[in-house]
C-alpha cells in the first residue's frame, strides 16, 4: 500500500464522520505530521511530454518508464515488440502484474532476476523487484513474498524514494511472520446475495462468520491484508502469535501487530475460505469514541479476490460470482468475460469491452480507463472515498470551460496535509464508463498539480458520493472490468 494510500485510509477514517477531535491520540498524526510535498518535478507535472512520453530524444525505454508511470498500460502493450527480447519481457511481466495475474507476472519475471540485478541498472532492477514482490503476496506464498520485499529493501533501499521505502514498511515487517503459513484455500460456490450495512465511518460492512461466529467486517479494496481486533481472535479461540512486529505507517503511530491463521472463514455465510491468514491489531488502534464504534475487522486483497465479480448496488446489497464456481454454466457470449484469467490488454490489443472499462491494479490504487478506445483517461476509483474531484489534468484539457467562472478553495478529502488548492466547480462531467455514460454533478475540479504521483498522474478520483447515484457498479476480478448501471 502506498503512502498516500495509507493516508487515505487513515484519513477516511478520522474525517468521515468529523472524528478527529475525538479519537485516541495520535491515530490521525500522519496527516498532520507528514510535511507537505515537493513542489512538482518536471517529470511529474502536467506537460505533455509526462503524460505522453512521446518527447524527442527520450529513448524508449525511457519513454516506456514515463508510461508506465502514468499508467498508459494500453500504449505500452503498442510498443513492446520494439524492445530487446528480455526488456519486452520484463515489462510484459510488469503488465500482468498491474493486471491482476500474479502467476504470469511470476513465470515473465522470475527468470530475469539474476540478469537484471547482474546489469547494474537498478532503475530496472526496482521496477522488477517492486512488482515481484507484489506478485507473491497477491498470489499468497508468504515466505516468497517475505524474500523478496527483504531482498528488495536489503539491495535498493538507498534507491528508494520515501513514498518507496513508507509503501514496503508492512509488507518487509509483517510478512516474516506469516512466512510459515499455509495458503489460503477457496471452497467452490454458487453465486450468492449479501446484505450489507453501512457503519458509522461511512464504509461497507460485510456479514461474516469467524469459525462459525458472526460478526461485521469492514470491506476495504485498498487493503493488502486482511486485520483482525485482538478481542475477537481470542473470543473465537484463535492461535495469536507471540511474536510482533511495529509498523508506523498505517495510523501514524507506534502500532503493534501480530498474526494468526482462521481456519475455516465465510462471507456472507455463503463463501468458505480455509486458513486464511489474518494480522492481529489491538482494539484501541481501530477504536472511535465518538461513535463508540469498534472496527473487528478488515476484509483485503485476499478476500476480494475469491469473491471474484462484486456487483454493489443501491439496494445495500453485494451480488457475488465467486472465482471458484460450482458447475459453472456454459459460456455464453456475455459471459466470455468471465474467464478466469483477466483480460490482457496487451495480448488482445483492443481495450474496448461492451461490459465495462479495463481497470488495472497499481500498488494499492485501483484505476481504470475510461473514454473511448485508444483515447481513455485514467481515473483511480475510490469506493471508500466519500468525495469525487478532478484534478489538474483534467483542468488542463478543459481549461475553456471555466472561463469566467469563479475559483475558490478545495481542500483534499483524504490528505489534510495539503493545504487548500484553487479550484472551479464543473456542473456536469459526463464520464464513458465501457459504453455507459455517467453524469457526476457539481465535481470540484483543481487547477494546480499537488505534486504527489498518486494524484497528478490520474485525471480524478471516483468516490462514494458519485457511486452511490448509480443502480449499481461491479468490479470483476476475473475479467478487470469495471462497469456501472447509471440511474
């Protein structure tokens, strides 16, 4: 997870329902702590020649790096066959890892370590080592995944930028101590409906049962682990750790983890996974005294992952297609898209999908393409953020619709570090979602880059506030399609 995904996150969580003031001390100190970012780079600002790589005299794979740092994964796939063989490869292999096929990334990836590190071209040897070790954890081989974020901090950690060394904290501190865990396995199941419940942060709480007990878990997609309160591990009789370890970069704070393995664990009393790994939080780190509400639990990538398609809708409940399916029908042409392998961009060449608009995976953003073929903007989707805005990407493009209208302030809604930036109001944003338009209303638009990748590079973030107009929204695992039901 990123830093500023972590600072989302935290920040979410803290401001969602005006809780700051109330909370135990310390647990929203990142914002405020973390100093306000660099001014923008060159490199990292609005010009075109970032956003399209395409300046004279950048060689290409330079130029191939500035896209992939924009998340242009569509005009990558377009030029890999200019490359050597083992550069096509290695990026080939970065591809499907930011389309959610860790086996691919690995089988691309894995063969080149020892050339790449042998190079001495650790720009390479980062973009490689960073993805693999995403692969393993995504595909849940703890004690690979613990190696390489290891191997990685040990080799590159001086060539780290801090958002590189904040973004590998957990991963490189918690992962040992799961190293020895079995892999989590998925019983197969039928498509299934779930009730669910909004809590008093504002986020999506889901019915599960831990070793057949019930409880509400919070459903987070940005979360690469899955948490557990230390209260509930013990109540149902789970196997805690002794051992710890002390991250700083989730809450703010000195924040002491340990883990255990829930044997048999069901969502919506429905999906079964067995020993599932789970890191162990103490109950006051996730505790809300305004609202007396207590988190027990987070449900992460794992969890999301074997639910394979999630349909959310207005009606408060998740519609399901599990990854694992019993008797799956036959394929029907509008079912083609559920295969189990996602759909690659680069093999197929063609981004365009009658059901919905490719979405990739990028550390801990979600982002999706969205626009018509071969002219897509990228946009990360935030389904835990509460307020959709633009940024100046986006202004840059449509700068004459503004014309003498008036600028006032926007302060980012999951980064009080920042201080309030100038900004217009747009009416209506009609958005291309895979074919679907949708129309978000009074969208604040920034006029000014802020200087973080994670926001400059996007052309705006999708929150909760225009998801919740919609019949309903799916994202599917399986396929990387996002798709909406407008109203």
């Amino acid at each position: 997870m990123s830093r500023m995904g972590r600072e989302a996150w935290a920040a979410r969580l803290c401001l969602r329902m005006g809780l700051a003031a109330a909370l135990s001390p310390g647990l929203c100190t990142l914002a405020q702590q973390t100093p306000p970012p660099d001014p923008p780079q060159q490199q990292s600002g609005t010009g075109a020649q970032v956003h399209t790589g395409t300046s004279s005299g950048l060689e290409l794979d330079e130029r191939i790096r500035n896209l992939l740092a924009d998340h242009q994964y569509f005009q990558i796939a377009d030029v890999l066959d200019q490359l050597p063989p083992d550069e096509a490869q290695m990026y080939r292999g970065i591809l499907a890892n930011r389309n959610n096929n860790p086996q691919k990334s690995i089988q691309l990836l894995e063969p080149l370590i020892d050339k790449v590190t042998a190079s001495g071209d650790t720009a390479r040897e980062k973009l490689l080592r960073i993805a693999l070790a995403e692969d393993y954890l995504r595909a849940g081989d703890w004690a690979m995944a613990a190696k390489a974020y290891r191997a990685l901090d040990t080799r590159l950690r001086d060539k780290l930028t801090p958002d590189e060394r904040d973004a590998i904290e957990m991963p490189l501190r918690m992962l040992p101590l799961a190293a020895d865990h079995p892999p989590m396995t998925v019983d197969p199941c039928e498509p299934f409906v779930m009730q669910v419940s909004k809590d008093p942060l504002g986020l999506t709480d889901v019915p599960v049962f831990v070793d057949a007990q019930p409880h509400s878990w919070m459903f987070d997609p940005t979360a690469p682990f899955n948490l557990i309160a230390r209260s509930l591990a013990h109540e149902v009789g789970l196997r805690v750790s002794d051992e710890v370890a002390t991250i700083h970069t989730l809450t703010g704070k000195p924040m002491q983890v340990r883990v255990t393995v829930i044997p048999r664990f069901t969502i919506g009393g429905r999906l079964t996974l067995r020993n599932m790994t789970a890191f162990v939080f103490d109950d006051a780190d996730y505790y809300f005294p305004g609202t007396k509400y207590q988190v027990q639990g987070v449900l992460g990538y794992a969890a999301l992952q074997a639910l394979g398609s999630i349909k959310i809708t207005a009606h408060a409940t998740i519609e399901v297609h599990p990854e694992q399916a019993i008797d799956p029908p036959a394929t029907s042409p509008a079912e083609t898209a559920h295969a189990k392998e996602p759909a690659d961009p680069a093999a197929s060449g063609d981004p365009a999908d009658p059901l919905g608009a490719h979405f990739f995976l990028d550390g801990d953003q979600v982002i999706v393409g969205l626009g018509s073929p071969g002219n897509e903007r990228m946009f990360a989707v935030d389904a835990g953020g509460q307020q959709t805005y633009l940024t100046s990407r986006y202004y840059d493009e449509h700068a004459g619709d503004f014309a003498g209208q008036k600028m006032s302030t926007f302060s980012i809604p999951t980064d009080p570090s920042i201080p309030p930036q100038p900004a217009f109001v747009a009416e209506t944003v009609p958005l291309d979602v895979g074919g679907a338009t949708v129309r978000a209303h009074y969208i604040q638009v920034l006029t000014q880059p802020l200087g973080s990748a994670a926001l400059d590079d996007v052309y705006g973030v999708l929150g909760i506030d225009v998801l919740d107009q919609l019949r309903s929204y799916t994202f599917d695992y399986r396929t990387m399609r996002f798709s909406v039901s407008p109203e």
